[in-house]
C-alpha cells in the first residue's frame, strides 16, 4: 500500500496560477512514489469565482446568463481540467468538517505553494497552515510563500503561531525565507515554484489547443499598466504581429486589442507555448514563459506582492527583463532572452528542489 501525502492549497480558484501549482505539487509528490492527493478543502474563499445571473426579473436573468457565457465557458474549463489532471480526495471539507479528517490515513501533510502563509489571501484561516493536524510532526510546506515584502505585527504572530513547530518549512522567495527568520521560524529552506518539477513536455500534454493566429503578442496582466503598454505596442510596430489579451469582458477593446475568451487552464498552458512574444505582470505567467522558454518582459502588478517575482529573476539573471516607465522600448526584438545559460540555471535549481522535497518525505520512511 503506498504511502499517502494530503495536500491543501488553493485548487479551485479560478485563477490559471493556482490551478496549475495544485497540479504540479500533487503529480510531482505521485511521481515520487507517494499516494499524493489534494485535500478538497472549500470555503469562502471562492466565493468571489461565482457567477451570478439570477434576477426577480427574467429578462434580466436571460441577458445576463447570455452575457456570461466566455466566463461559464471558462469555469467549465478550470473544473474539469482538475478532475482530469490532480487526484482530489473523495471526500469533501470545509471548515467545521475538516477538523473530522482521518488523521492516521496520511504519513505527511503538505500545504502549498501559492500564498498559503499569506494572512491577508487566506483571511487568517489556520486552515491553510495545516491547523487541522494535531500532529505538528506531519506538517510540512513546500514552495509556500507569504508575498508580502513586509509584516505587520499581527501577520508576524499569526505566522509564527501556525507555522513553528512544522517538520519542514520549504518556501518559495528569499523574502519570505528572510521574513521567517526574522520572527524566529527556522528549519526553512528555499525552493522553486512546484509548476517547474515537471518537465515542459508534461505541460504541453495537459494543454488544449486554442485557434490562434500563426504568430501573436500574448499581453496577459491585471489592471492597466502603462509600461506594458508600451512594451507590446512597440513590440507590435516592429513585428506587425496582433496583440491578444485574454479576458471574457464583452466590453469593446479601444486599444484595438483582439481576445481569447472562455479559456481554461489547458487553453492558456497552449496560448502560452505558443505566444511569439509574451508581457505579463502575473507570477505564474512569467513562469510558465520560463518554462516555455519564451521572449518575455515582466512588469510590477503594484499589489504589493511583486518581491516573490523580483526573488525569481534575480536567481536566473533576469532582472533586465522588469519593465518601468523609465526602461526604452526601442530594439525589443534584439534583447532576446538566452535560454542556454538560463535552462543551466533553473534546471540546477529545480533538481535542487526536488532532491529537498524528496529528503522531506523520505524522513517519514525512517
């Protein structure tokens, strides 16, 4: 009988990044021999994805169920791709439940990655920290991340009271690493993001083409931005290549941009891959245009939560691709990213990590 891992993290956000985390941490934890599932863990933090057609007027009703179809397209989408890529515990919890979960069925428990640690995303749900399991000796994080830059002293307490005493503290930034140490919880190591332990062509498989033009600029951000702006406008001029948002606004794009709408995350895994250029200002766009080895130049989401981006770059010598309102946007086509010189330096970091996350679970077998 193979040894079972619990895994709680956010898998059924709506949102591309965490999705695809989710995927990755449980079939990188199956890959090595465990019995790895995500805990089917529900609350109010998805609320926000519903969407709401329903009026006392019917008209209304109607128009507005028509005028939702890209985003009822798209949470299709975002569902069954987790059905048919993670495996989800059979049962699921919620936060009275969750506390009934049989703890002795699991070796170890998992939380991460995405902002598990962070007190603002969660809304101080313990939950997240694995508040659930009596056995601190069980907990463990892989990749989590707080992305924040700094703490109030309420976020220092409520960190260090749910986080001290894990078997294993594995974290994604080096700010999160340095704001950890700095309230005194140690046994942390630093890893990659769990979309980088498995391998491009595993992504490639879980993707679902999408009809594109032959060549594309992918402009994939949140809140206007005037440096991307720029970047893909400059970009376009001297390619002449159309520029593709993704969004299921039914709103008239005056910048003259064309849409992708209704895209799930095996959609956007393929948009991704298949981008000419991509700007993001989105943690796990930039990443999987890494993993995709793309030309991509990465931009503040000013959300307070660009240090996790920052730590990344700066690991792979990538800092020059930030843009600012300063950067010049003349030439982008010959500052062309060295994916020689940058697979050396991830495909080192990624090993590193999964030997660390393997030594993890291996201490369970002693």
């Amino acid at each position: 009988m193979m040894r079972k891992v619990g895994i709680i993290t956010f898998h059924r956000a709506v949102n591309y990044g965490a999705m695809l985390q989710a995927v990755a941490l449980q079939r990188a934890i199956s890959n090595l021999g465990y019995d790895a599932e995500i805990l089917d863990y529900v609350d109010s933090l998805y609320d926000h994805y519903k969407i709401s057609y329903k009026s006392s007027n019917f008209i209304k009703s109607t128009i507005k169920f028509l005028l939702s179809n890209g985003a009822r397209k798209r949470n299709y989408r975002f569902e069954k791709f987790l059905i048919e890529n993670a495996k989800i515990s059979e049962t699921q919890y919620n936060r009275n439940s969750i506390n009934q979960i049989d703890e002795n069925q699991y070796i170890a428990f998992v939380t991460g990655s995405d902002q598990t640690f962070n007190p603002v995303i969660v809304d101080y749900d313990t939950n997240y920290t694995l508040g659930f399991v009596h056995n601190k000796s069980k907990c463990n994080s892989y990749a989590a991340s707080i992305g924040l830059s700094t703490l109030n002293d309420k976020q220092k307490a409520w960190i260090k009271e749910n986080v001290n005493g894990f078997h294993k503290v594995l974290v994604r930034e080096k700010t999160g690493l340095d704001l950890l140490a700095s309230i005194g919880v140690v046994n942390t190591t630093l890893v990659c993001d769990p979309t980088f332990l498995l391998p491009s062509e595993e992504w490639k498989s879980m993707a679902h083409k999408v009809k594109t033009p032959k060549h594309y600029i992918l402009y994939y951000g949140f809140k206007k931005n005037h440096a991307m702006e720029k970047m893909v406008q400059s970009l376009s001029t001297e390619t002449e290549y159309p520029i593709y948002t993704i969004s299921d606004s039914i709103k008239f794009d005056k910048r003259g941009y064309k849409k992708f709408s209704g895209i799930g995350p095996g959609e956007w895994l393929y948009l991704i891959a298949n981008a000419d250029y991509i700007v993001t200002n989105s943690f796990h766009g930039m990443i999987f245009s890494f993993i995709f080895n793309k030309q991509v130049w990465i931009a503040d989401s000013n959300d307070g939560t660009f240090s996790r981006m920052e730590d990344f770059l700066t690991k792979i010598n990538c800092c020059n691709r930030i843009l600012n309102d300063e950067c010049e946007f003349t030439n982008c086509l010959t500052e062309k990213i060295n994916y020689d010189n940058i697979n050396n330096l991830m495909r080192e970091y990624v090993d590193k990590s999964k030997q660390t996350l393997e030594n993890l679970l291996v201490d369970y077998k002693k």
